[in-house]
C-alpha cells in the first residue's frame, strides 16, 4: 500500500475543496452576509491542511486498484467532513451529523435533506449546497486526473473506482484528456440549460443553483416547494435537461465527433428513453383524473419520471399523495437509475439490461445444453469480468440494503418510510415516500440512522466497492 501516495492525492482534494469554496464566498460578498466568514474559515482551513501535506511529494508516485480505490473513498468522506464545516460553524445546522449528511448528501447528487426551511438559509450556503451538487455530478476526482499529472495507469484507477457503471471507457487515448473532455462536455450542457432558465425568466440565482442540481441529478432547491412554484416552461427546461444528464456522455463524445452511425450501438440509452417513456404514459393515464387537463397530468409525470430515474430527486407536486400504481412506478425507477457514464445513481440500466440477458442465457442453456451463447451490448461481446463485476455488484447491493433497512428500522419508522430512505439515499435520489416525501425531510431520523444514510450515499454513488473496501481488513493486510 502507497500510504504516502494517498496521502498526496488527498492533500490535493483538500486544496481543490477550498478552490471549490469560493464561488460561495463571493455570493456571501454579493449579498453582503456574515455566512461567508465561516466559509472562508473552512477554505482557509483546508488550503492549510493541503497545503502542508502536499509539500512533500512521495518518491514512490504509481499506485494501483487497491490504493485508487481507498484514496476515492476517503477523498469523498474527507470533501463531506470539511464540507460540513461552514454549515456547523455558522450555527445554520448546529448538529456536526447533520451537516455531514446534508453536505454528503449535496456532493453524492442524493439531494435528501434534513432541512425543513431551507428559504431561510443565506443565499451563500444556498448557494454552497447546490454546487456540491455540481462538483459531485462529475466526479472530484475526475477534475483532478484532468489537471493533476500522476504516474503510469494511476489515473485510470482513479476514474474507474469513481465513475459510475460497470465499466469505464477512454473517449480519448490519454486519461487526462478524457477527464478534461468529460468535464468540458458537463460545462458546456450546464451552461445550455442556464441560458434556458434565463430566457424563461429566472432569476439568475435560482437559474445557477437549479441548473448545478439538474447537472448533477442532485435536488437541492432554493425553495421549499421544490419546484412546484416555477413556470410550467421552467418545470419543462428541467425536465428536458434532467433526462438529459441522465444519457451517457459517450454519446454527446459520439455527437460531437459527428460518429453518429455508432450512436445506433448505444442500446442502453435507447432502453434508458424507452423505460422514460413507457412509465410517463403509465403514470399519465393512472392521475388522469386528479387533473383539469391531460397536459398538466404528462407535464407533471414526465417532470417526476425523469426526475427519478435520472435521481434528481426535484419535485413538482407531493407525489406521496399519488395513487398506489403510479408510487410503485416511481419506487422501480428508483432502482433502475440513470444510463452508466451520466451524473445520475441508482443500479444502471446497462447493468439491468446485462443481468436479462444473463437470464435468457441460462434459460437457453437449460433447455439446449450444448448450446453457445455469448452475451453481447452495443455489438460488442462482454467479457467475463464485466459479467462477474455485475453479479457480484447486485449481490453486495442487496447485502447493504438488506442491512441498512433493518439498522434504521431501530427507529420504529413504518417498512415504507425505512424501504424508500435506504433506497432514496443508496440510489442517490434524494425523496421516498411515507415520512420522507417530497414534502417532508430526514430530520425525523436519529443520529444512528442518518450515520447509517449517510453511509448508504457514500456507498452509492461510488458503485458500493471503494467503500466496502476500506471496510475490509485485506485491503490494510500487508
């Protein structure tokens, strides 16, 4: 194990905190609020604490899988810890646990808060928490392979233990200029949907934070009713870049190549659109008559859809008030997620649509046992290793599941508060249904259980392996 190298990296995570700090303190000198000091502070703090630990680069710079893994996991405790720091010091959040979680909660894209007003929040950690959303849409550490030169494949081992899906692919033959693309191709889409908003009338404050939460499939808002009291053009820019940030940005790569014949390859996102429209005209017809017109119903259906499935986690109406049906649509979604390669969580639909045809392939080996059946995705046969990744992947998913329902069932919450939390938090979505919908909060938790949740976000947005790994003894074993 490279201590020393893990050291280093997360020496440079704490000084691209405090760079990623500052647009806050800016907003805090905008509109003029004492807030900012303790942002300051803590972009103060971690320039200091990296500062120092970077002084000194390691002589030994390659690292591989094992420390790729570990440094990931404990760059994300680390950004969620300090993070925290200018909500706690302010006094705005007085529990140091709830703050973790919310900060957490901002930079895993889950959006689940614990805040019951957040309109009473300064602009400055408004602000603060919906750019957490955008810096953890993307990936930390993906920001800092493109600027951050490491030795041999120890970029590669970053990005594969942070980025989401099964696998991870180079859209260019150097790692570096495949995150510096990445996150090229993710400003550039944000910057689209603020002119949007804008062009609908937003306020600029509003348009900035809602666009950093529908980049990153994250879901903090501004107000407290989500999204409900924003124009109908509003609602429908959202939900148009909502599905859009949940497509894998291979294809935009593909696009912008103009290599739109292997577009047609790309199964999963028509499986994603497939699965968005099917659940839209389900849920359509189900709430049909809770409105005066079926164009609010589909309005409102698609904006939820999308929201869900790409876990964002906005609202535009208390869906825990929507028929039984249409609230088990939206719980599957849940599982589903986003296509892999997006900013979005959940389980992925490569890995679903990879899973079925395991089964049909054990199905045709049962009946034709000299049969060869060789799976395949977008043209390409899979390798074993995939296969294996995703099986195990579903196996250690239910594990935490399981687990984590029945660890926060010491509340005493009724099975549908507790099923939807772990699933809202371990799926990165932010809303469940019961106690924890979308017009109510995680505040009814305790400690324990938001430890627990906390935990559940972690785990999920980084694919469950880096943090069940530095869980395990082996990886610390010599």
């Amino acid at each position: 194990m490279n201590y020393g190298m893990i050291l280093y990296v997360l020496g440079w995570i704490m000084n691209f905190e405090a760079l990623f700090l500052l647009p806050s303190v800016v907003v805090a000198m905008i509109y003029r609020e004492q807030a900012g000091f303790s942002i300051i502070i803590t972009a103060i703090l971690c320039l200091g604490m990296g500062l120092l630990i970077i002084s000194r680069k390691p002589q030994k710079t390659q690292i591989y899988a094992r420390e790729g893994f570990v440094i990931v996991a404990f760059s994300w405790i680390i950004l969620s810890i300090f993070g925290a720091l200018p909500f706690r010091i302010s006094g705005v959040i007085p529990s140091m646990v709830d703050a973790v979680f919310e900060v957490a909660s901002g930079f895993t894209t889950t959006g689940a808060s614990i805040l019951p007003n957040v309109e009473a929040l300064p602009h400055c950690l408004l602000f603060l928490r919906s750019f957490t959303h955008w810096v953890g849409g993307m990936g930390v550490l993906v920001f800092v392979i493109a600027v951050l030169p490491l030795a041999g494949g120890s970029n590669m081992y970053l990005m594969k233990a942070e980025s989401p899906g099964p696998s991870v692919k180079k859209l260019v033959p150097k790692v570096k200029r495949t995150a510096l693309t990445l996150y090229v191709m993710y400003l550039l889409i944000t910057l689209i949907e603020i002119i949007f908003l804008l062009a609908g009338r937003m306020p600029l404050f509003d348009a900035l934070t809602l666009s950093f939460g529908t980049a990153g499939t994250g879901g903090f808002g501004v107000r407290n009713d989500s999204i409900a009291s924003y124009t109908i053009y509003q609602q429908n820019v959202i939900t148009i870049f909502m599905i859009l940030f949940g497509v894998n940005f291979n294809v935009y790569y593909l696009i912008y190549r103009r290599k739109l014949k292997e577009i047609k390859n790309c199964s999963e996102v028509f499986a994603y659109l497939a699965i968005i429209a099917v659940a839209v005209i389900l849920i359509s017809v189900n709430i049909r008559d809770r409105y005066p017109g079926v164009g609010l119903a589909i309005k409102d259906a698609a904006f939820q859809v999308g929201s869900i499935i790409t876990t964002t986690g906005y609202s535009t109406v208390d869906f825990n008030l929507w028929p039984a049906f249409s609230k088990t649509v939206l719980v599957l979604l849940m599982f589903i997620g986003a296509c892999a390669g997006s900013t979005g969580g959940g389980i992925k639909v490569s890995r679903l649509i990879i899973l079925c045809k395991t089964v049909t392939k054990e199905l045709d080996y049962i009946v034709h046992p000299n049969g060869v059946k060789k799976i395949k995705m977008e043209g390409k046969q899979l390798e074993h290793s995939v296969l294996r990744s995703v099986n195990v992947f579903m196996i250690a998913y239910i594990l935490v599941f399981v687990a984590s329902v029945l660890l926060i069932s010491l509340d005493n919450f009724d099975l549908t508060t507790n099923f939807t939390a772990v699933a809202a938090t371990l799926n990165n979505i932010g809303p469940g249904l019961g106690r924890v919908g979308p017009a109510s909060n995680f505040g009814c938790y305790s400690d324990f259980s938001k430890i627990i949740l906390t935990f559940d976000m972690l785990a999920g947005r980084l694919e469950l392996f880096p943090v069940l790994i530095l869980l395990s003894w082996r990886t610390w074993k010599k």
